[in-house]
C-alpha cells in the first residue's frame, strides 16, 4: 500500500475538521512561509520539486508562478474546482473530506506571488460543497491563520469562493476568468496569457485543486522529499479517477509512473465478469481510445509516457472500456457531450461538434448514408489545430482513435 | 425600489464585498443563485433587478441565465431530477436506469409531471462515475447528489418528497384561509 499524502483523510478520521488537520501537522508549512521564508523561496522550492499541473496540462508550477510582473499589482491567485471532465472525481473528493490541505496550498501559492485576494471557482453542481468551504475559511480566518497582518508579519490574505452553474468549458482556465467576472464562459484570445492579464485585467495564477493540495508536502517536507516520489519527470503522487467496466471504481493515489495494469488489475480489481478489456481512455471524454494491448498496459502512467500511446495523461481520469462497449456508441456519447458544451465561440467547435454529433445519431440510429463513417473522420480532422481552446480539439481524439482502431464498431452499426 | 434588495440587504452586500469595487458585474452570478435559492427560477423582473444592483444592461444578464445550465428561467417542476447519462455512467446502466425512472413516473426525459412537481433530464457528467447510476436533485437552489441508485430506490425517495410537499402545500393554503392575508 503506497503512503496517501492527497488522500491522507482515508487514514485520518475527521481531517475536515481544522482541529484534527491542526493536530496532523496541518498550517505548519503556511507558519513556517509566512513567519520565516520569502516568496521567492516558497517559489524557488516549487522549482525544485518538479511539481507539474495536475489539470490537465502537467506544466510546472513553480514556473507557471514565475512568470507573473512584479510591476503590476495586485496580483491574484485562482483555484480551478470546477471539476467537469467526464471520469473525473479527485476533486471533488479532496475538497469535501480534506479542505483543508487544499486550503493550505491555496493560502501558500497566495504567499508566492503576493497576492491578498484568492477566489476558488467551484462548478454550480458543488453548491454544497461551496457552503463548507466558505465554513472551512470563517474557520482560518477566527484562526488567524486568514486575514490581516498575519502572524503579526505585513502579509493580508483572503479567500472567496465563486459558484459556476453547469458549464464544462469554464474549466478552461481563461472562461473560468470570464465567468468569475459576471459574463458568460468563453476562453479569451491569447496571448494576454492570465499570468499577465488574468482576474480583472490583473497578474493572475491559476491552479487546479489537485495541484494546490500538494504544496503543504513540498514545504512540509521539502522538495527533495517530493522527487523521490514518482518518476524523474514526472515527481509526486497523482490521483487517478478509474471509471468504467472495472469491478472496483474510484479514486486511487499512486506514485506517477505506476502502470495501467496495476491501476486496473490490482487496485480496480479487473473487468467485470472477468471479460476482455477493449480500450483505456486515460483523459476522460477528452482522451483517444487507446487498445488495451499487453505494451499499453504495462505504459507508466505518467507525463512522458502516456503521450506515447497516442494522448495525454490529462487530469488521469482513466476510463475503461470492455468487449461489451461499442465504440461507435460511445463517440455517440462524447460527440454529444462536446455539442452540449461547446461555448459556441470560434466556428470550427460550434458547428464541428454540431455535425460530428449529427452524424453519429444517424450512425447510432440505423439511417447512416454511405459513406458517413469517412464523413465523421473528415468533420474531425478539419475541425483539428483550427479551435480557439483545447475543448474543439479534445472533442475530435476519440472520433478520430475510435475510427481508426475500431472501424468495425462503427461498420456494425451500418448493417443493422 | 429593487425587491431584490429590499429583501436581501446583507446577503447583497456581502456578496458585493468578494469583489473589487470597481467590478460589481462580478456579482451576477452569486446574486443569480440567490434569486434561484428563493424562487426556484429566475423571473424577468429578477434579472433586471439583478441587472440595477451589478450595474450592467439585462440583456446582459439574460445571456447568462441562457448560457448556463443550472439558471432556469421558468418553473419547472419544484423537483428536478438530473441523471447523468455520460459515457463513464451510461457504461453502468445509467441510460436503462433514467428510462425506468422516467417510465414508472409516466413522463419523457425532459418532461414534467402534470402536478408541476417533478422534471426529469439528463445531464452531463457530475463527477460521481464510480458510483453510477446516480443523480442529482436541484430543488430551488440546493443541490444534492444521489448515488449507487436504482430505478426502485429514486422512485421511492421521489414518492416520499412529492408527499411530503403535497402535504406542505396543503399546509400553507390552510393557513392562508386561516388568517385571511397571503404570505408575502
């Protein structure tokens, strides 16, 4: 059983409490960056753990932090809780049953980059996970440990939470600016990138909750701890959402680098009724079909790795299909899920994903014309480096990887 | 006067106080849910309302009620149940699950029971696929999840709240004879 750091609450009873997470070492980290080390120091350790984004991305944090102007102020700090990848559900784990290391990690990506003012962006459907956390922070701030002159140093911090209400694309770190702002989510045009012209115009970081949630390890323990999880490139702990035709769903925190199959075999406990498994989608709806062979089962999941097999790790909400899915009916359900959530601002994604779904409700129907599995591939690959967000070209990888790897799922479909 | 202020002077102004001064369109979207909290949707007077506080036009407001998912702007039913049918769940019967649902209350995803009580939809994912089928009810503003379900399960639970916000409503227009005045 390796050690839990993210997911600590399943060993400590009560961690959502600020009294238990006090007695677990928790705010330790937050005192000791406050009282006795400088923002470049928090910054520069960061650096060195290796630390990549766990959205989605992977990018470095520490360096992502970096590339804020120390010429305009104020600066802003932005935690991304809107949690809306099909597969996913770390975040939503963390936040309910450890608020508080998130919180602390928030607090201390704040202290980085100066910022006095920090809002958590939680989508609409955690309306009740919002009203704890707003609980949690009254909590910090009676502490002490949120509000003015900190630990009697000349450091001011607050947090606000900003509800969504039911839209995928504002987890696209710019239409989640927007959003918060009182308009509707759509990305915005970059460059500006946020860490120059983010939260109202301002110098803004923004952080996935997974991400944050590991800060108070790399300053608890220090960055040299940290690498010597996971790999070389790829350091720390991941949680990975497994989802699908397995006998045992949920969260598992790992070491980055541990493979698919001990992912699915060993902590999934294998296919239900023990039937072959067909593909792995390691992204979510975002993610290529990728075939379950023996070599993609044994790939490390981890940044390097993954894109080898054809996609990214993503957010690693691995989704795992078995000989009794059709790909043709799930590319239904993605195209479909991508049509619904398109924000409908560049062209390729509006009417992309509107024909893509088209053509798999006439494939899925039985009034497929001839001809329309290559037209579905071709509205795909068009669609691909033309749109304004990663949205547009996440919604053609499992059209595209289904095609291509499972033709004869879709040519099932034709002869009913 | 602005109703929505009149009624709700501190739940404004705290809202307001997250923002920096200069940014109040900031405010739509959390005095937006407090509309909805209250009402159950939101009413075009609300939306001008909501409009005069964060200081923007209605349509501006408008575009965002239609943008997002969870801002209604009629009543619907005062339950809405929300299944997710995305693929993660769909792959554990959620489709077959929503269906039953929808068959033994006697409408189509989408509808609403004739007593005006009961919406059934589908939605996307709700980040709970390990636990599918599952879904989440939205009466007003609050929002809980449902999870591990079966179609007997929902329905049970759906035919104990329907109950009890009949016998609510029964409740209310007896006091309402009693006293002669309406609630406000």
């Amino acid at each position: 059983m390796t050690e839990l750091f993210l997911l600590r609450h399943r060993e400590i009873p009560g961690l959502n409490q600020l009294s238990t997470y006090i007695e677990h070492g928790g705010f330790e980290a937050w005192k000791k960056a406050v009282t006795s080390l400088t923002p470049e120091e928090i910054t520069n350790e960061v650096k060195l753990s290796g630390l990549r984004g766990r959205g989605g991305a992977g990018f470095p944090t520490g360096v992502k932090w970096s590339f804020l102007p120390n010429t305009i102020w104020p600066h802003y700090v932005v935690a991304n809780a809107d949690e809306s990848e099909p597969g996913t559900f770390k975040d939503r784990e963390i936040l309910e049953f450890n608020p508080f290391q998130f919180l602390e990690g928030l607090m201390l990506a704040s202290y980085a980059v100066r910022a006095r003012s920090a809002y958590v962006y939680l989508r609409g459907e955690f309306s009740q996970i919002a009203r704890r956390l707003d609980e949690k922070i009254a909590d910090l701030t009676r502490a002490g440990y949120l509000g003015d002159n900190l630990f009697g140093k000349d450091y001011s911090l607050r947090i606000f939470t900003h509800l969504g209400a039911g839209a995928y694309i504002c987890g696209e770190e710019t239409a989640l600016l927007e959003s918060i702002e009182g308009r509707i989510g759509q990305p915005r045009l970059r460059p500006p990138f946020p860490a120059i012209e983010g939260l109202f115009q301002l110098p803004t970081v923004i952080n996935n909750v997974e991400t944050l949630t590991n800060l108070p390890i790399i300053i608890g323990k220090g960055a040299a701890y940290f690498r010597g999880l996971g790999t070389e490139k790829s350091p720390g702990t991941k949680i990975f959402s497994l989802s699908g035709r397995v006998k045992k769903p949920g969260n598992y925190e790992l070491p980055l680098g541990t493979t698919f199959r001990e992912l699915i075999y060993t902590h999934g406990e294998g296919i239900i009724n023990d039937v072959r498994i067909k593909a792995i989608m390691p992204a979510g709806a975002s993610s290529a079909l990728i075939p379950a062979t023996e070599e993609a089962l044994d790939t490390p999941m981890d940044y390097e790795s993954v894109p080898n097999l054809g996609c990214a790790l993503g957010s690693a909400s691995v989704i795992i299909l078995d000989e009794t899915v059709n790909a043709s009916a799930l590319v239904h359900g993605t195209t479909h899920f991508f049509k619904h959530e398109s924000c409908g601002k560049c062209t390729p994604c509006r009417e992309g994903t509107y024909w893509m779904s088209r053509v798999t409700d006439r494939i899925e129907s039985g009034r497929a014309r001839k001809g329309d599995i290559d037209l579905l591939k071709s509205i795909a690959s068009q669609m691909q480096n033309k749109c304004l967000c990663a949205l547009g070209e996440f919604s053609t990888v499992s059209v595209i990887s289904a095609i291509d790897n499972f033709r004869a799922d879709f040519e099932a479909r034709l002869e009913k | 006067m602005n109703q929505l202020l009149k009624k709700h002077p501190n739940e404004i102004e705290s809202i307001l106080a997250r923002y920096p001064q200069d940014q109040k369109r900031a405010a739509i979207m959390p005095l937006l849910h407090l509309v909805q909290q209250n009402a159950g949707y939101i009413s075009r007077e609300a939306m001008s309302e909501v409009a005069e506080i964060s200081d923007v036009d209605i349509t501006e407001v408008a575009s965002i009620v239609g943008f997002y998912t969870l801002f209604h702007d009629k009543q619907e039913g005062r339950i809405r149940v929300q299944v997710c049918t995305d693929i993660a769940c769909e792959m554990r019967g959620a489709r077959e699950y929503l269906l039953e649902v929808c068959r033994e209350m006697g409408i189509k995803p989408g509808e609403t029971t004739p007593d005006g009580l009961v919406t059934i939809e589908e939605v996307k994912c709700l980040a709970a696929c390990d636990r599918a089928p599952m879904f989440q009810s939205q009466i007003g503003d609050e929002i809980e999840f449902h999870e591990n379900q079966t179609a007997r399960k929902t329905l049970d639970w759906l035919r104990s709240m329907m109950a009890s916000m009949t016998v609510h409503k029964r409740a209310v227009k007896t006091a309402d004879n009693g006293d002669g005045g309406s609630h406000d």
